[in-house]
C-alpha cells in the first residue's frame, strides 16, 4: 500500500495502468465500521482503490471542532491496509489550499437546507474537496455513506451537473448493535450520553413505523413524534427533525414519493446525526 | 471524424484506447483562422483531438449579442475535419444544462477585473463550461487563444486550483495582415470601422513600444496613450485600456514584472477586445 502526500505520485500510481478501473473512498480519517465498509467494497467493486484522508478545513465553520476533530493516523492506515486499500493519499490543508488558492464550487438550492442551515459554508466546503479529490484521483467509482445523506444528494447532483465521468456509489449506514450510526464522533460521548443515543435511530424507526405501518401521510405529525422522543431524552436536544422530499430536500406536508427522514441532535456537547430514507411512498 | 451531441458518444471515442493522449479546443463556433491554429496544434500534440462547438448562454449577460452570435456550423465541420480532428462535441443548452441544473464554479478575485466588470458572470459561465467540457471529454491538453487573456488566467486558475488533470496550453493570437486580432465578432464591422479597426492592434504596440524601447514605467502614462489613440479614431468608443499585472490582473502604477496591457473598444455597435503580454519587465 503506497501512502502518500504527493499528487504526482497519486497519479503515477493511479495512471500505471489506464485500463484499470479504480475505486475512491474520500474519508477524514478517525476510521471506524462504516468506512471501513467503504474500503471494502471499494475494493471489491474495481481492479484498485484509493483512499484520502484529510480533514478538510474548508468544510468546517469557525464554531465547528476543527481543531479537536480526531487524529487517528496510524490506526487508519492499517485499517485501509488490512481492507485491501491499494493508494492512501494523505495531503495536509497547505497541498490542497496553497496561497493564492481561490476557487469554489457551488451546488444551488440543496446546499441551504438541514445541515446546510445550520452548518453555512459546510457543503460548498464538501463540494470543493470533493472536486479536487476526483480529479486528483480520477476515480471509476466514488464510495459514500448514507449516514450523511444531504452530502450524498449534493455530491450526486454535482456529479450529474458537472459530468464527472464517475459512477458515485451510496453505500448503507453502519450501526452498532442498538442502532447508533457509527460516527467519528460517538468517541466524546460520555457513557451515559452512549446509552442515550441510540434514541436518534429509535425515532427514526418509530417515524417509518408511523409513515409504513400506521399508514400516516401528515409529514407534521411524524416529525412531532421524532422531536417528542428527543426531548424526553436526558441531556438531549434537537437541533432539527425533518420529513422532505429526498430529491429536493424541501420539507413536506403530505407525504408521498422518496423521503428522507433526518434528524440531528445535541448529545451534551457532541453533534450527531442519522437518517432514514423511504423510496415509493404511495 | 465523428460529429455527436451525445456525451457517452464522446466518453465511448474518448476512452476506445487509453492510452492514447486527447487535445481538446473548446470554441462556440464561427471559425476563424485563430481557432484553426488551435486545432492544428491540437491535432499534431496529441494522438487524437477533439473539438466543441457550443455558443454557451451562460456566459452572455442579458444585454450581450448572445441571440446574434453567428452560427455557421457547417463551415465549422469542414475546418475542423481539414485540421485532422477526429471528434466533434456540439452539444445544445438542454444537453449542457438539463431541468434542475445548478451548480456553479467561480474563480475569486480575478473574474471581476477588466471584461469581468463590463461583463458581469461572464467568467462564471466560462468556468461552468469549461469545467463540463473537462470533465466530458477528460482531455490531456487543452487549447486556448491568447486573444482572451484574462480568460486564460482565469482557466489557468482554475486548472490549478480544481486539480485538473491536464496541461492548458495558450496559443498565440492569430491577425489579419493590418494587425487586427481575428474575431468572430469582426464580421460585424461596416467597411469603415473594419478599415479603422487595426486601431487597437496599433496602441497596443505602441504601448509596448513605449515600456521596452523608451523605458516608461508609468502605467498612467502608457494608458493614456491607448486612450488617446483610441479616443482620435472615427466611431470608436474605449472601454477600458488596462496595464496590470498578468498575474493578478490588478491595474499597475509602476511597471515591472509579467504585465499584460489590454483594451476593450466599441465600434459602432461591436464590441472588440485584443491584448498584449510583456514577460520580464525590469
């Protein structure tokens, strides 16, 4: 496994031999289950795979946790070795952002809502590492998680505006035996926050049972019900419950067509996030 | 030479072989002999070369000749198959900006400098096509003309910041025997202002003159000499007359360095621009 800092060096390796077709799993590092899932089909589905690690600071607001964001460097690379990972490139902020550098790319109307509301700057930051990532590695397939879901839809419909000859490939949420999505983050909960906070996955089940089961159209409804289980939770606090429409993100009043079902919620001091999504509801 | 609207079309010719190295010269059309030099280059510096036709909506500005911007596509395909290309993009709007589209791609800070201020989003849409034309054809070397300087840097930018994995290549600007850079727009010209047009090659050379031969380091002084070459010429109305850095584009006191002088003039009704690059001033 070549690790390396170096863009000519990535695209040496990458280029050694035109007709393979390679696989890119773009991380933050702090590895755990769900992307590890990543690399593994990443290299599963293409002749190589590439991975990235960098914490891209131009993703984050000022009042993010940039700074304490974990580092887990050694630890990465022997997961990504162990999982077959044939290229890591591990750049630092002054490689992909030297002075002089002032370019953005900007995905319209997607980028503003959920997340995107509370997060301002945070998907054009995505977006931006993003598109230097793919041409860097020019990758056949581009693996993502469907924990961050509102990335997926931005990435996906930067792919499609922009024509990036990829295929961009969501891949399922990872979850710990009682529902947790697996996060980078879970790590600063306290023990007692970690056993409150399967509470996120638990109202959006609660939420599918009530759109699939009991048959409720009333988007409203649903997200009351989410919002109810995370206020009654213990040193929870909802930061947004939301039922929209999983093309345009706009939030629902009857429910109908491809949903998606998010949430994030303060856990003490720590930020998480899960999500649901429902294809065809009649 | 194979002639497609359709862009897995292009991606099948493109990656039949990938080996081989592509030359790519995107243009809107209405060839003159500055394109043919691009294409001929194109052609003899790369194992095969592809071309675009597509007048691009998204970089014309409202009052701009957009509608009228002549279309003469079949005398485009027969220069471009003398020249030796091998494939022709000429994609329509709907094909480059389907329903829904929207993302953007902005260079900061040197897009509103020069044609960027007269001509507001005007590099946005560049930026926005280019970046799909990259990414559409994934070319090894891209071909444009020095006449639309600030355009080059703008890409050049662009290029480096985005990461694209390909060598932009400005070639020269192509005149007619008096001096007058070839334009699309030239066909505009009464016989009178075709006859009082060479103007603009004409202070720029004497601008040039007046740095390397008589040591003027004023650029105030350089630009009121284009200005009042301009000014004395019968229905010729200056834009601007720039002498800036050619890097930053930021308008100079003193002259030193890389400096690109550059003007934009109205004749009658059309609008004409040209250029000149000074490496090395001392």
């Amino acid at each position: 496994m070549l690790v390396t800092n170096n863009i000519d060096e990535i695209r040496q390796a990458r280029w050694a031999d035109p007709t393979a077709s390679w696989g890119l799993v773009p991380t933050m590092g702090a590895l755990h289950a769900g992307h590890l899932s990543l690399a593994e089909r990443a290299v599963s589905e293409n002749d190589k795979a590439c991975a990235t690690i960098f914490v891209n600071p131009t993703q984050f607001a000022p009042t993010d946790d940039l700074d304490k964001y974990p580092r887990t460097l050694q630890h990465d690379l022997d997961t990504f070795e162990s999982a077959g990972i044939d290229l890591v490139f591990t750049p630092t902020p002054d490689i992909m952002y030297p002075a002089g550098f002032g370019t953005r790319v900007l995905v319209d109307g997607i980028t503003d809502k959920l997340e995107g509301e509370y997060r301002p700057g945070h998907f054009d930051g995505v977006t931006q590492v993003v598109t230097k990532l793919f041409n860097i590695v020019q990758p056949t397939r581009a693996y993502f998680g469907q924990k961050d879901a509102q990335q997926t839809v931005v990435l996906k419909k930067m792919v499609r505006d922009l024509n990036f000859n990829l295929d961009l490939i969501v891949c399922p949420t990872v979850r710990e035996a009682d529902g947790l999505a697996m996060s980078s983050r879970n790590r600063y909960l306290t023990m007692t926050q970690r056993a409150n906070a399967p509470v996120l996955h638990a109202a959006l089940q609660r939420a599918a049972d009530m759109i699939v089961e009991e048959g409720v159209r009333n988007a409203e409804k649903v997200r009351q019900a989410i919002r109810k289980m995370i206020n009654q939770t213990p040193e929870a606090k909802l930061i947004y419950a939301s039922v929209a429409s999983g093309v345009t993100l706009d939030e629902l009043e009857k429910i109908h067509g491809e949903i998606l079902i998010s949430l994030a919620v303060r856990l003490g001091e720590t930020r998480l996030i899960d999500n649901l999504m429902l294809k065809d509801v009649e």
